[in-house]
C-alpha cells in the first residue's frame, strides 16, 4: 500500500474519483492485447472475409486457441455439471490467483511453467481445502466453495499488490495472466492447450467407465472398488490444467461459464452421457469460434465476454427448443394433452347422454350435452368445432325420421364412437378395479378415474380385464364396453345391432 | 533470494503499529471505519445468506450488477450514487429470477443456473464498457484491489464537528438501515431462512422475504464493493458467518459475532497491510481467512483439536471395553 498522504498530494479532485468509479466496473475487461481487431481498422465486410480466410496467423491462433478451449472446457464441464459441481470450477479460477503470483515469485520471471506449476497447485489446494472443509464441519458446500474462492484470490491480491511494490523489470504483464487475450495466443500458447486437451480427452476415453460411475453413484464406485478420491481428484487436476489454460484467453471471472454453459446445454438435448460430451465439446468449440469471429468484428472488442454471450444464446436456444427438455416443445405436449383431455371428457358425456337413453336416438341435442357437462351453450360449441375438426362427431343431423331437423344436433363418427366406448370402458373398468381389487368404497372411486381413464394403454385394459374376470357393470351398476363387443358396435345410426344396452341405467 | 526480502519490507513498530492511532489517525481512522462499516453491514446479512445456503448467491449478483451499473450510467449519463443503486438492484433481483427460472423450468440444477446467468450478465457487462464507455482509460488493478485508500480523496461533508468522507456517511446509512431492518423482522427473517416450510404455515409471504433479501444484499454489495472490490465482497459476505458458525447455534450469537469480527478484520487488515506494504482489502480477507483457519481448529465444540481429541478418547476407551 502506498502512503494515503502521497496519495493526497497527487490527488486532481473529484475526476480522480470518477476514474476510480469507472475502474472499478471496468471489472476484468481485458487490457491492452488482448483485442483480435487492434490488427486491422477496415470495413467489417473485410473483417469478415479476413477472418474466415484464415490467412491472419493471429486469426489462426486465436481461432484454434478458441476451438481447443472450447472443446476442452466442453468435455470436463460435463463431469461438472451431471455432478452439481458447477461451481467448482469458478472456485479453481479464482484459486489459482495465488499461484500464478508465486510461479511469478519464482525465479521472478513471466516463465510460462513456473506460472503453470504454481498455479495448478495453488488450484489443487484449493480443492482439497474444499474437500477438507466439507469434511470435517458442519458447513455447507456453497459457503466452503465461497470461502476457498474468495480467501485465495485475497492472498493473490495481496501478493500481486506486494509485487506492484517491487524494484523488478519484467512485472508489467502479469496481469495478462489473469484477463486473458485470446488474440495475443502465439502458437506456444496454443500447442501447450493442444497437449492439454489431448491429454485430459486421453484421460476420459481410457477411463471413461470410471469417471462415469464415480461422477453418477459415487458410493456404489466405492463398494465396487473404484477409487472414487483418486478419479475424483484425477478430474480436479484435469480441470485446473483447463482453467490455467483457458485464463489467458478468457479470463478469471468467466472462465467457468466455458465449463457450465455449453455442458448445461448438451444436458438439455440428451439424456446419454458419452452423447452429452460430444455435444457440449462441439457446442463449446462453436461459442468459441462465434466469440472470436464476434470480437473480430469491432475494433477493441475482447474475445472471452463474447464467447460467454455466444454459449448463452447456445444454451439459450435449447433451454426453449431442446426436444425432449425444452420449454417450448414441453409446453405445445402440455396444450395438447389438454386438448386431448377435453375432447375426451366431451366424447364420454355425449355417450352418457345416449345411454340414459338407452341408445334409443342416434344423435344428442347441444343444449342436452351442455347440461350433461354443466356448462354454457358457448363453451360447448368450442368443444365440439374440435371433435368434429379430429372428425370424432358430425353436425349434421338429417335424420330419416325427421325427428332431429335443426343442424344443433351432435351424432358420433365410427371412430368418435369407438374412441367414446374406450374412455367409457377405461373409466368404469378403473372404478370396478379399485373397488374390488383395491377395497375403496364406491363413493370414492371417480374422481380417481376420471383422472387415469385418459392415460390407461390397451395393454393394462387387458390386465384388468383379466384380473377382473371380464366384467359386465361397473361399481355403479352401469354397463362397461368390452372390447369384445367393441370393435363390433356399429355407432348409432348406422344400425340396431351391436348396441350396448343400458343395464339399470336409471335405477 | 533477495525477492523474498524485497517483498516485506522491515517491520517498523513506530510507523507499522504506532502511527494508524497517533498522528496519521486522521486518513487511517476513516479507513479503520470504512473496513469495519463494510464488513459488519455485509457481516449482518451475510449470516442470513449463509443459513439460506445461498453463499454462492452473493457471489453471483456481485458479477451481476456490473451491466445494471453500466446501463443506469449509460441511460442517465450520471454518477451519482442513487442512480446506480437501483441500477444494481434491477440487476440484482433480475439475476435472482433469472437463475430461478432456468432452474424451475428445466432440468439444469440451481449451481449450473447460477452459473451461467452471472457470466452472461458479467460479460454483457464487460461488453458494454467496452462498447461505450471505450474513451476512458481503464486500469484493471483497481477492481482486483479495491480501493479503500481512496477514501481520503472522497468529498467531505460536515456532520457537526467533524467532516466526515461522503462515502462512509453512505455505508454508516446502509448498514444503520440494515440493521433496523433485521431488529424490526428479526423473527420473519429467522423463519424464513431457517425453515420455509414453517415459514409458509404461519402465514409469512416467503417470496417476499426472498427477494426483499436479495434486493437489500444488492445494496449491500454496490455500496461495499467499491471499498473492497467486485470478489472481496463475497468474503466479507461469508466469512463473519461461517466463523460465527463454528462457535455457536444461536443466531442472535452470530450476529453478534458478526460485530466484533468485523472490527478485528479492519483493524487486522489494516496492520497486516502496513507490514507487508500489500493492499488493505486483500489484507482484511487474509485475516478473515487465517481466523477461519483458527476457529477450524481450535473451536471449542466443533474445532479439529476437539474432535481429533475426542475420537482418541473414543478408541481408547472402546479398546478399553475390548480388554476389559
């Protein structure tokens, strides 16, 4: 720390504060170097075409540096993410602090290995502090990661402002360490990533099964003799050679976001681990290759933000659009199994309608149906444009005896009437079943069917049928459609055979 | 090597331990207040957002302010402190719903969301300097460091007798409203924190409590992270609790704690920085740290020594049974 009273003596005012206000958001906005465009200051059509050519050996690095990057930190993250670690590797970046500034201390030179010595250990410590903590107190997981993170980085702040105070030549770019330059990477830079990605993905093939059930059951790893500490700190060594790297692309701050984000989104799009890998090594080298076109495009614009913005609009994309997972396709599966539920509660009440009849009439009034359901005249009008759009019901109604002339009658196709005998069945099989079989009283049995009727499959029909002895009347005394009888009913109206009667319907 | 002996200079009792107090009290007292008024007020809440085992929370609306500064400045081209206050609240709550809503609506767990929301937020941020604010001259190390030294160049205002820097009049307002708040809903917040679902059967709006908590943390952090820096906050976030933590359960204990803690950092802090001529922010969380460190081993009930203590006592006495 310098003396406060130098420090007033070189104060300009208020504007000094300002300068300091803007410092401080500046956060770890990359310094000087580590901006792909300071090369060139050309129409960005140029920069376009000069950056998909490749011919710019700081293009090539940078992009290649990107890709490894991407990859790498893609492939580790996953083991990460299944596992609800995501959060170590923000803790790894910030741990490493202290290390880079003792690798420095070293031989006091910005030797590449000493630093990444130095700061694969202090990332190491880290995570057995963590471990450590975990272990033997009472606290939780999230305060022992907050604490191993931010006590770390406070002795790397201390050290590096201790180095600020040194009489030595070559301290200046030591800070380069810890905001990244993806476009100052020379090609030592990118060989060293190269070695590290091949390695850690030689690591994972080898002893893929392993990791895999040491990072899923961890206890059964145990009891299967897998050593579970060893893979587990395997994994940790190769996740702070990933970090160290990618620090002088990236940055501290947002170097995790390369292991969270594009593991998160390979996630979302499969539920096979060896898939998940390859997506999201694939998806980390395309954020990574959108971050350095992006950052190529503006002049003094940092690669490592816009490579975070690339994997959020990634990851963005599939939390809505992730087939299986994905907001949107799980909400249009919701409207449509509503819509599917409404239609079938429809078709059961016009069927119940007819059998209080005792199928004497072909067709049903709307306003007969709409009283049957308790609802409006309007309400009942919208249900029935669907039935008649999946071609369940017809709305004409001419009748050869000319007792239904008004076109406000509803009458079912053939395959309205089977769909409306399944449900039917479905439900009073369900009721009869939880009577018999599960002893609920009679009184309590619909409104758990009204429920299941719509999910039961042919297969389970069957179940119950056997196990119910193939029965003729529900708990209520009403008579269940068979799928004997079935297939064989003709839908009202296209003749008196095959109909079911109502069996004490009006008892 | 003659790094190592360069790095610390010598130990100087006069102007290392002596002079904070006697003649140079005048910009070290007003550091001395600042460190305790930031590590007490984040201290307080901090113990709430431990308990909520949201520790991590902290850490990433710190990261998360960042565009909502930027864009308040951008919008109303002003400093002032409201202005970016609310700013940093918008950001802070937004993030807080954010991660929310990733986590509810698919299968990401909260760890992942958290962390992919404060590096998009983050980065955002970064771009947006860079973006518009490119003209001014940027020096990273200030954000590492954390300038509490600047405290001195601050304009004063008077209070009475003395003149007193604008920004501890801010953070003394910050953490005396702070603190009304948690004497006023001392129970709701204990509730809340400790046992939602309780929470939820007395009738309390837990939501409310949840996010009137991380719209009061957003405060906290804009107001401290000037003094101690965007990642020292978190520190001086966790560290009163934990340590409270492995002392004792009772929270009123810890909150307590939290007090005394907060003086023997900036005090710590503030001496450990005269010795080895380092920063003061680093320095407080260092000692925080090394206190952790202390109570890990030492508590009392909880503490390394105890309980390595008691399992010898545990396997002689077994092996004792054993023979006997």
């Amino acid at each position: 720390m310098h003396r406060p009273t130098t420090k007033i003596a070189a104060a300009h005012g208020q504007w000094i504060q300002w300068i300091c206000l803007f410092i401080l958001l500046a956060g770890v906005s990359p310094v000087e170097g580590a901006r792909v465009g300071d090369y060139v200051e050309t129409h960005w059509s140029d920069q376009v075409a000069r950056f998909w050519s490749f011919d710019d050996p700081a293009v090539r690095f940078a992009v290649m540096g990107t890709l490894l990057m991407g990859v790498c930190c893609g492939v580790l993250g996953s083991f990460l993410v299944v596992r609800k670690f995501a959060l170590v590797g923000d803790t790894l970046a910030h741990a490493v602090c202290p290390g880079i500034a003792l690798g420095f201390l070293w031989n006091v030179s910005k030797d590449p290995l000493a630093i990444f010595i130095g700061a694969t250990l202090a990332g190491l410590l880290g995570t057995v502090v963590v471990h450590w903590i975990k272990a033997t107190t009472h606290l939780k997981e999230d305060s022992a990661l907050g604490m191993v993170l931010s006590g770390f980085y406070a002795i790397g702040i201390c050290l590096f402002s201790m180095i600020q105070n040194l009489e030595v030549a070559n301290k200046s770019g030591l800070d380069k360490f810890m905001f990244g330059q993806a476009a100052a990477l020379a090609e030592n830079d990118v060989k060293l990533m190269a070695y590290i990605t091949l390695f850690s993905l030689g690591v994972i093939i080898l002893f893929y099964k392993e990791f895999l059930v040491a990072s899923f059951d961890s206890v059964f790893a145990r009891a299967i003799g897998v050593p579970y500490l060893f893979f587990h700190y395997t994994m940790m060594v190769l996740l702070t050679f990933a970090v160290v790297v990618s620090l002088q692309a990236t940055g501290l701050v947002l170097v995790s976001a390369l292991l969270i984000t594009p593991a998160a989104t390979a996630y979302l799009l499969t539920d096979r681990m060896h898939h998940m890998l390859i997506l999201a090594a694939f998806l980390g080298a395309l954020s990574g290759l959108f971050g350095a076109f992006l950052s190529f495009l503006g002049n003094g614009l940092p690669t490592g933000p816009f490579m975070v913005v690339s994997a959020s609009v990634l990851f963005a994309l599939g939390f809505l659009f992730a087939p299986r997972h994905g907001w949107v396709p799980r909400w249009w599966r919701r409207r449509r199994r509503t819509a599917r539920i409404q239609a079938e509660n429809t078709l059961k009440a016009i069927y119940q309608v007819m059998e209080r009849r005792d199928f004497s009439e072909d067709a049903i009034r709307v306003a007969e149906l709409a009283s049957r359901r308790n609802v409006s005249v309007a309400a009942i009008e919208s249900e029935l444009s669907a039935l008649v759009s999946y071609n369940f019901v017809t709305r004409s109604a001419a009748q050869p005896d000319g007792q239904f002339v008004d076109d406000k009658t509803i009458a079912f196709t053939p395959s309205g009437w089977q769909r409306a005998c399944e449900i039917v069945r479905n439900h009073r099989l369900w009721e009869l079943y939880l009577t018999n079989a599960a002893l609920y009283a009679v009184d309590h049995v619909h409104d758990d069917a009204e429920k299941i009727e719509h999910i039961l499959g042919e297969d389970t029909v069957r179940k119950l049928e056997r196990c119910l002895e193939h029965p003729e009347n529900d708990p209520h005394g009403k008579r269940i459609p068979t799928t004997q009888n079935l297939h064989s009913y003709a839908p009202p109206g296209t003749g008196p055979e095959g109909r079911p009667t109502s069996h004490g319907g009006h008892t | 090597m003659s790094v190592w002996a360069d790095l610390i200079p010598e130990f100087d009792l006069e102007e290392m331990v002596v002079a904070p107090w006697t003649a140079e009290f005048d910009p070290f007292g007003w550091i001395l207040l600042m460190g305790f008024l930031v590590a007490f007020t984040c201290g307080l809440v901090g113990n709430f957002i431990v308990a909520r085992r949201m520790a991590l929370v902290g850490d990433a609306i710190s990261h998360s302010l960042l565009p909502g500064i930027v864009l308040a400045f951008m919008l109303t081209a002003s400093l002032a402190i409201p202005v970016m206050l609310v700013g940093a609240m918008v950001a802070g709550v937004a993030t807080t719903v954010l991660i929310e809503i990733i986590h509810k609506n698919s299968r990401v767990k909260t760890d992942a969301a958290l962390g992919i929301v404060f590096s998009l937020f983050f980065a955002v941020g970064v771009i947006l300097i860079n973006l518009y604010t490119s003209e001014v001259h940027f020096d990273a190390e200030c954000v590492l460091y954390g300038e509490i030294e600047y405290l001195t160049l601050a304009e004063r205002i008077s209070l009475g007798l003395v003149e007193v820097p604008l920004p501890i009049v801010w953070m003394l307002g910050v953490g005396l409203v702070v603190v009304g708040l948690v004497v006023l809903l001392y129970k709701e917040l204990l509730v809340t924190s400790f046992d939602p679902g309780l929470a939820r059967s007395l009738g309390i709006p837990v939501g409310v409590y949840h996010y009137g908590l991380m719209a009061v943390l957003s405060v906290v952090i804009v107001s401290a992270f000037e003094a101690v820096g965007v990642i020292l906050v978190i520190a001086m976030l966790i560290f009163p609790a934990t340590t409270a933590a492995m002392l004792s359960n009772r929270l009123p204990v810890m909150l307590a704690m939290s007090l005394c803690l907060a003086a023997v950092y900036a005090v710590g802090g503030l001496h450990l920085a005269l010795i080895l001529d380092s920063n003061i922010a680093g320095s407080m969380v260092v000692v925080a740290g090394s206190l952790f460190g202390l109570v890990w081993l030492f508590s009392p009930q909880r503490g390394l020594l105890v309980r390595w203590v008691h399992s010898v006592r545990q396997k002689t006495k077994y092996a004792e049974n054993l023979t006997s």
